[in-house]
C-alpha cells in the first residue's frame, strides 16, 4: 500500500452510526475506486443519513480515509423522528441516532410542547417543522423506525377518494376466458386477507402431460397507471410485514376485499397455463386474461396433512379429486429443478408470539416450511419463469429479476464457513446452480441449517430488477420475472401491465425503454429499504424478547466476523447476536485480511465455529443482542 496520504474530492452519500460519528460512501465510478471516509462528529453534525455530498477525502498512512468540508448536495429525506428538548427558552430535537447527530431547533408555532416528547417533524433545508406529536402509549421504537425508512401506515387522502369510483366502475369480463368450471383452490396461511393466487391441474390424458393453470388477481384492472392509488403503490413499492404490523401496498378495501381471490366469488385473473411432460418439462406456455371462481379455500396446514398422510379435511373434499393432480404437477416441476439445480426458496423463519391480552411480543419460535409450502413455490417458480420467457421470446420490455453468480470472495467465507461447521461444499471455481443444490442437500434438515443458508444467502447476493434479461441464479433460470403477487409487489404491477398492453395488440412500443429501468432503480431502492425495515423490527423485538433471557445459555454458531467481535446465529430460537471481542479471553483480537476469522495470540474464531454462548445483555433501542461465552 502506498504510505503517501493522498486526497481526493468525492461525491457520496452520509451514513451515521448510532455512536456520533459517520461514514461517507462513495460508489466505485469510471476510472474511481471506491470508498469509505469517516466524518468526525464535528462535520457530521448538520447532515442526516442518506444525504449527499461534496467533501474531500484524505488517505492516512495506514490507508484510511477521513472526509472533511463537507457540503450538502441533496436531501432525500423529508422526514424525521427524534425526542424534545427544551433548554431555556429554545424547543430541540434530539434526533433519531440512526438518523443524525445532536439536537436541532425544532419550529412548534401554537403547539405546547414538553421534554421528552416524541414527534415527527418535515425536514425544511436546514430546519425542522413540527409535523405531529405521538400520542401516549404508542410504540416509539416502531414509529421510529417507520420514519427513519421513508414508510408510511395512512394512505394519502387522494388515494382514498379514488377507491368508491374504481369499485362501483364496471370491468368487461366477457372478453375473458372462462375457468369458472375449472376445480381451482388457493392455499394461504390461515391468517391472510390477500390472497392472489390461485392453481388448477387437469387431469394427464394419453401422452401424459397436465396442463397447469397459475391464475394470478388482476390487480391491473383496478389500479389505473397514473392514478393516485398507483403512484401511492409505486412509492411503496411493496408490502412491509414488520412482525406485529403489516402496511399494505393497497389500501385494504382493495387488496382484501376485491381483488383477493375469495372463494366461490368471480374474480378477474391473468393466467399461465403451463404444458408440464411426465418429466417436467414446460413444453408450452400460453397466457391469458381470465374469469376464475376458487372451489376452495385451503391452508398450508390441511394441504400438509394431506400430503403427508392422506387426511382430507372438510375444506378439502370439494377438490380431492383435483388434489392427486396438483400432487403430481408439483413432484414433476421438483424433479425437473433438481436436474438443473438451484436452492429452494422456502426455509426455517423466526416467527414472534404475542400475548392474546396485552399484544406484547412473548416469545420466538421456529417455523418450518411444510410440504404445502414447497408445493405452491414450485408453482409460483414455474409460472414467474415461463412468463419471463415468454415475454423475452416477444421482445416485450418488463421488469425482469435477475441475480449474477457468487464472487470469490463470498465464495471463499461460505467455503470457510462450511468447512467449520463440518459440510465440506468444495464448489470450484466457478459454482454452477446444480453444484450449489448438492451442497444445500448436505446441510438440509441438520441444526446447523439456519445458519448455514444465512451465510449461503449472502454468499450469493441479492437479487435486483432490470429492464435487461438475464439468468437468476440461485433459481437456474434463464430469465426470471416477479408476476405472482400484484397485490404486495409494485413489480409484479407493472409486469401485468407490460403483459396486458401485449395481450391488447399495443406493439409500437415494444423497443427498450428507459423509463422501465427507472422504474426498476426506484423498486430496487424501495425494497431494500423495506427489508432494512423488516430486518430492524426483528432485532428490536428479537432484543426486547431476549431481554427475559440474560444470563441463559445456548448454542450457536459464528455467522460473521467484524472488527468489533463476531456475529453468532443461536440454534434456537433463530436469534443473532454479538460476541464482543474485548470479551474473549487471550485477546487483543483482530480479523483476518477476508473476515474470515477473528485471530488472538492462542486462539482463533472462525466463521462456522460451533459455540456456548451466555446472553450478557440486550439493548432495545439499538436491536442488540450481547453474548459472552459461556465457558
């Protein structure tokens, strides 16, 4: 590394970290690397997290950056959440920790307020504008949480007065092709509300092929492009399911009422028919706009009981004719994935419990995917990807979800990992979808499992939106669209309205087309902030339910590794928390140049290592959870 500081005038976004301090990120550009300058609490104070800036960054003699002279771009943020404080005769803001640093004059005109109020305020350049008080009682930590990630749980009230004239509009039906008399179930948890799929299988004639039917809400022919309701939905981008509370992407009175495909209830529904061979194959793909009735309601649970045992439950036997069909359509698309290969979608999750009195958050437990559950992924899978094709062999610009194959460097921590925990992967240079299958089937129902596919998941990064084709790979796929949920996913939408415009004859706009990939940027940044959102949540009732846990021991094992200590994922329940490295005995520690391992004088933590670990402590309002070792 060359000793020489050097400097360089960079344009980047503000991170803040929860202790006063900030980073500044600057994305690799043409012909400039990237990087990651600390801001001293001194430049950080007038800026917020997500701002962009000009500032100049220094390389130290160790090959650290530093930035200073900071100067604000622009301000993406348009709101904020922080406590009052009152210092004579001056009204602050403490601000969110994640969000910014320090107090801020806050303007309150006509409003009384009182120290350690909790408000929302608009962010007007330099200035903070009350924008609501919090009532008492309310839960801070979600409402921070919700302003710190741009969410929101109203609907704006032009979206509201849009609602009355879409329901009472008439929506032609007769251009449709009818499967009413199709025998056609949906399968859900108990609990939801939305429901927008919907399958059916004709029995195999004499060549042995089915036809599967995917039959998906028409959401499009509800929420007209451009409308309030729609630029309320594209802003949202997607449902957030926070735990304990869901914001929709729909307003309710839409999303459950009439587009969710209630059963015995004529609903407006786009379909992919899918020719399935003995082998699994798709040998054809047709799609279409439909008229769909649902014969039955089912749940995971009697679909599961069912398969595994033959039980058919009062709200099966109007369909159990049907029932072998959808059976044999589901073990033909398992057979063909498994010749190509690619990772099963559905896995253990953490699911909370609440107190049936209070609501309160009572325990952590895991949940393990059913046969039913893996069923109506094979079935989602199929028709996403025979949809992709399909609108590819068109030439029809649509959003399309892919995601490149894993880099050295990830590939080498899950090698690590893997290796520690006593599953040898030995994948090659250049991993192939199939080489990874063989490697989940290793790890597939050990305890080591949550951990292993937590590693496994980032090893392979995420998946992204594009108006570009391309493979998925962790699916196999070739090419790979979200079309399954309209209702939840804003991608989903548009790919629905790509596909109708085709379906209607419109073809003078079948060329690329920017604002597609604009839209795919806007979804792309949503999402992860939305998934950020869902990721805070949980750790923070993750803490707040740990907190009845100190002093408890469990097994676990190492997840990450950081500067900091390590990240260790607990067999059960599914919580991670941090091992200090100041806290380990025959320390100093410090990580190895791939953070692979966190390295002392005589001993050595590494990525998979199984460990006893004793909750020390819990911090909610960071979402933190503190081991110590237990021996």
């Amino acid at each position: 590394m060359d000793p020489t500081p050097s400097s360089r005038s960079v344009t980047g976004h503000v991170e803040v970290h929860p202790k006063g301090f900030g980073f500044l990120v600057v994305k690799p550009s043409a012909g400039e690397p990237g990087l990651s300058a600390f801001i001293p609490p001194a430049e950080l104070s007038p800026f917020l997290a997500e701002d962009l800036v000009s500032a100049t960054a220094r390389r130290a003699e160790d090959g650290r950056w530093s930035a200073s002279g900071l100067s604000l771009v622009k301000r993406s943020r348009e709101r904020v959440y922080g406590e009052v404080v009152l210092r004579d005769t001056r009204v602050l803001l403490q601000l969110d920790r994640e969000v910014g640093r320090g107090e801020w004059p806050l303007e309150a005109p006509g409003v009384e307020l009182h120290a350690g109020d909790a408000v929302v305020a608009r962010v007007d350049a330099g200035t903070l504008r009350l924008e609501r008080r919090l009532e008492p009682g309310v839960d801070r930590a979600l409402e921070r949480l919700l302003v710190r990630q741009g969410l929101h749980r109203d609907f704006p009230s032009e979206a509201h007065a849009e609602l009355p004239a879409l329901l009472a509009t008439p929506h032609a039906l007769g251009h449709r092709r009818d499967l009413r008399s199709l025998p056609t179930v949906t399968i859900d948890a108990p609990s939801t509300r939305v429901i927008d799929d919907a399958l059916s299988v004709l029995p195999a004639g004499g060549d042995g092929a089915l036809r599967v039917f995917v039959s998906i809400a028409d959401a499009a022919a509800f929420v007209p492009e451009g409308s309030a309701l729609d630029l309320e939905a594209r802003a949202r981008a997607t449902n957030a399911y926070l735990s304990d509370t869901m914001l929709p992407m729909l307003p309710e009175a839409l999303s459950a009422e009439w587009l969710s495909l209630k059963p015995h209830e004529e609903r407006a529904c786009l379909t992919v028919e899918l020719r399935l061979d003995p082998e699994g194959h798709v040998t054809s793909v047709d799609v279409y706009e439909s008229l769909l009735r649902s014969w039955a309601r089912l749940n995971y649970t009697e679909v599961a009981a069912w398969l595994d045992t033959g039980e058919v439950s009062e709200s099966l036997a109007p369909v159990r004719e049907a029932l072998p069909w959808l059976r044999a359509a589901s073990a033909r698309l398992a057979a063909a994935r498994a010749g190509r290969g690619g990772l099963e979608m559905t896995r253990d999750e953490a699911h909370f419990t609440f107190d049936d009195v209070t609501g309160e958050v009572s325990g952590i437990e895991a949940v393990r995917p059913t046969s039913a559950h893996a069923l109506v992924e094979r079935f989602m899978v199929a028709a996403n990807e025979a949809l992709a094709g399909w609108l590819v062999e068109r030439g029809v610009p649509a959003l399309f979800r892919v995601q490149e194959g894993p880099d050295a460097q990830r590939l080498a921590d899950l090698e690590a990992f893997a290796r520690q925990a006593g599953f040898p992967p030995a994948l090659g240079r250049a991993p192939t979808p199939r080489a990874l299958s063989a490697f989940e089937r290793q790890f597939t129902g050990t305890p080591a499992e949550p951990a292993l596919r937590a590693v496994l998941r980032r090893a392979l990064g995420s998946s992204r939106y594009t108006v570009v084709p391309g493979p998925h790979f962790g699916l196999a796929a070739r090419a790979y669209v979200h079309f399954t949920s309209p209702i939840r996913r804003y991608a989903d939408l548009a790919v629905h309205r790509a596909l109708k415009r085709y379906l209607h004859g419109q073809r003078d706009w079948l060329h690329e087309d920017p604002e597609v990939e604009r839209l795919a940027v806007h979804l792309n940044a949503r999402s992860r902030a939305v998934q950020r959102a869902e990721k805070e949540r949980q750790r923070l009732l993750e803490a707040r339910v740990m907190a009845a846990h100190v002093g408890q021991v469990f097994t676990g094992r190492i997840t990450r590794v950081r500067t900091s200590g390590v990240l260790v994922q607990l067999d059960s329940p599914l919580v991670e928390g941090l091992l200090p490295a100041d806290g380990l005995p025959g320390g100093p520690y410090t990580p190895d140049e791939r953070e692979t391992s966190l390295v002392g004088a005589t001993r050595t933590f590494s990525l998979g290592l199984p460990l006893r670990v004793r909750v020390a402590s819990t911090d909610e309002g960071l979402g933190r959870v503190e081991l110590a070792l237990a021996e």
